[in-house]
C-alpha cells in the first residue's frame, strides 16, 4: 500500500469507516499526498486530458461568452474573472488572448485562480506571468470576499467533479451510506452503514427509486454553487459551469477513477489516482434558482461551442495551418464537438444576474 494507503489504514484503525467525500478529499487534496497536491496530472503523458488541453478554441469560445456577458453589462470598468480549479492555466491564457480582441476588457478585469494545489499554482504563476493583475486563493469564497460588492465572470471547467460526494444505497430499510472500512487482511474494502441515514440527505426525487439504487450527494458544490449565484444575484455577473455529468437527477454510481488514461479501482493506490464523479446539473441549477438567479442550460458541450461559432473559429486556422495542423485541429474539433466524443457527455450551465440580457451559446 502507497503512503496515502498507509494513512488511511491507520485512520480508519483509529476512527472507525470513513465516508467516500473524506476518501475523495484526503486521496485529492491531501496537503502532502493527495494527488492534485504532488503532480501535474494532464496531458498525453499524464493521467486524464481536458478541453482546453485539446485546442486553444475551447478557451476562446469560453473567452468570447465572458466577453458578449462584460458588453452586455454596460463594460463595467472593474470586474473580477475567477477561474476555479485552472489546472495548467491553458484556459484562462486563451481566455484572456481571445479577450484582448475587445476593446478595454483587459484593463477591466482583475484575475483570480481558486486552486488548492502548490504545484498546479507555480505551473499557472509561469504560464500567466505576462499578466499583472493575478491573485491566487484557496477557496471560492476568498476570491468572493475580494470582489465585493463588485461584478464577476466565473469559470469552472472540470472543477465540480474533482468534489467529495457521499454515496448512500437503498435497502430495505432505507438510504444507507457507503463507507470505506478495512476488511479481514486490513485492505480498504467498500461497506454500508449498518444503520439508514435520514431520508431528507437525500434529493426528493430518488426517494422512490429502487432497491439497490445508490444516490450521489456532493455538498460541497452545492455550497459552492450557491456562494456564487448569491454574489451574481447581489452584485452582478455570469458563470460558466462546464462538465461531465448529467443534466436529470438520476442514480447509479458515477464515482470513477483513472491512471495513465485508462480506469482503474478506486481503492487502489489512494493518491496516485485520479477520481471523479458525475456532476448534477439539475441540483446545481435548482440552487441556482432558488438565489434567484437566471439559469441557461444545462446542454450538450457540442452545442454549445458550436452555437458561439467553433467551426467558424477552426476554419480561419486551417486556413494558416500546414498539413499536420489542419489534421489537429479537425480532429480536435471532433473530440470537443462530436456526440461520440466529449460533444454530449460534457454539459454546460450558465448563470446570471436576471437583469443581464443577450446571453449567447444556449440557443436550443
Ligand atoms: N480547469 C482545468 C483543470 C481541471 S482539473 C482544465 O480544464 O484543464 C481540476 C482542477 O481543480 C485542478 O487545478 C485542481 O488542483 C483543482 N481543484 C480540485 N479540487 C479543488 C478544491 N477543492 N479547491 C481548489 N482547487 C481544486
């Protein structure tokens, strides 16, 4: 067992089973273990590749949505654009690139990165050094509390299903939490909580569901998507929520976990693995709309790139591109877009002060 493993072992010896959101948050953001704290986990050669890692058009469409939302408002001359979990910062430089092109935007805004991870922030600090005004926090809402009483632009792309989430398993005898104890060998081994939670941990509609369901609840985004639709509700804004996930309450469980792009079991080396869960839109939405927010979507990601103008974008690079590069980028354009790829999984929600008008991407 891996060092992660060992404590997790000698924890749960002492403390009895641990929940799959303490697993998830000790095997993620384990302050000297956990596995976005010690690595650079993407890339062809790293664990998992993500859009803006696949074509600079992704940051750019995202770019240009924050970009129409700052005209929209009247282009304040002060606005905060808070990028939450940049991992390498790919995004947010194509980002603010696509958003030079629009007058004044650029001296508006104040950057901030939400990222936990030390080696992550020295990778984004090298990346963004062109940029001067950058701030770093460890929470959400830090970044908040330094943009009162003032507008902001949120990004969040494959961020929410880096969060813990509790798993609980119909019985008969009610919803019961799935634990992570030790078994015979003293091995991490999956169990259920002898006793039934209370039903109202769970979202209404799967209190009917089968026996055998098994019902995610990921708290921590929810609080997290409510800080942010709170801000946007009181001072103005829009945020962009982009990942995969699904866009109807639903249950099984999504909880996964990947070494060198394949999966692997999610017990196994704690740490060393990266592990995700699908993320609720509908939750996050409902949230949303009870801070009294505008929502748009959740739709698919290939919709959604496609309506602000990706195929348009990626025939003015073929156009400057030789032969090798016009193969990457289609192909590129297909994993971001295609229904096979990342086009439909991938869901994208937005939100929004209710007095902001002409939102583009979401047309259906
Ligand atoms: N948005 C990037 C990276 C996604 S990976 C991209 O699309 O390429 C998830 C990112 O969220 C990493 O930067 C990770 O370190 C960060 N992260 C995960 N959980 C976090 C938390 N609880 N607080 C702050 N950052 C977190």
């Amino acid at each position: 067992m891996n060092a992660l493993g060992t404590y997790l072992i000698k924890l749960i010896k002492a403390q009895g089973p641990i929940t799959i959101a303490t697993f998830m948050a000790e095997a993620l953001g384990n302050a000297k273990y956990g596995y976005y704290m010690k690595q650079d986990p993407f890339g062809g050669k790293g664990d998992f590749t993500t859009a803006p890692e696949i074509s600079q058009m992704f940051g750019e469409m995202v770019g240009l949505w924050h970009a129409v939302n700052w005209l929209n408002m009247g282009s304040p001359d002060k606005i905060h654009l808070i990028e939450i979990g940049p991992g390498r910062a790919t995004l947010m430089q194509d980002v603010l690139r696509a958003m030079k092109v629009i007058p004044g935007l650029l001296d508006a805004i104040e950057v901030h990165l939400v990222e936990m991870s030390p080696k992550l922030r020295e990778i984004q600090a090298e990346k963004l050094k062109n940029y001067a005004q950058l701030t770093w926090h460890n929470r959400i809402s830090d970044a908040l509390g330094s943009a009162k009483g003032e507008p902001i632009l949120i990004i969040a792309n494959e961020f929410f299903d880096a969060l813990p989430v509790r798993q609980f398993q119909k019985q008969e005898t009610g919803w019961h939490e799935r634990l992570i104890c030790l078994d015979d060998q003293e091995k991490l081994s999956l169990q259920l909580a002898p006793v039934a939670s209370p039903e109202q941990v769970i979202p209404v509609a799967l209190h009917r569901a089968d026996i055998g369901s098994i019902a995610e609840v990921c708290t921590i985004g929810e609080n997290i998507c409510s800080e942010i639709a709170e801000h946007i509700q009181q001072y103005c804004g829009a945020a962009l929520i982009i990942d995969y996930g699904h866009d109807a309450h639903g249950t099984g469980d999504t909880l996964q976990a990947v070494k060198n792009h394949k999966y692997v079991d999610i017990l196994s080396d704690p740490g060393d693995v990266d592990l995700t869960c699908h993320v609720d839109f509908q939750r996050l939405k409902e949230i949303a709309l009870k801070c009294e927010t505008r929502t748009y979507g959740p739709i698919n990601q290939g919709k959604f790139l496609k309506s602000l103008g990706i195929e348009a974008r990626s025939q003015t690079l073929l156009a400057n591109a030789n032969d090798q590069q016009q193969k990457d980028i289609l192909s590129a354009l297909h994993r971001l877009t295609d229904n096979s790829e990342m086009g439909a999984l991938f869901k994208v929600l937005g939100l929004t002060d209710k007095s902001l008008a002409g939102v583009t991407g979401f047309e259906q």
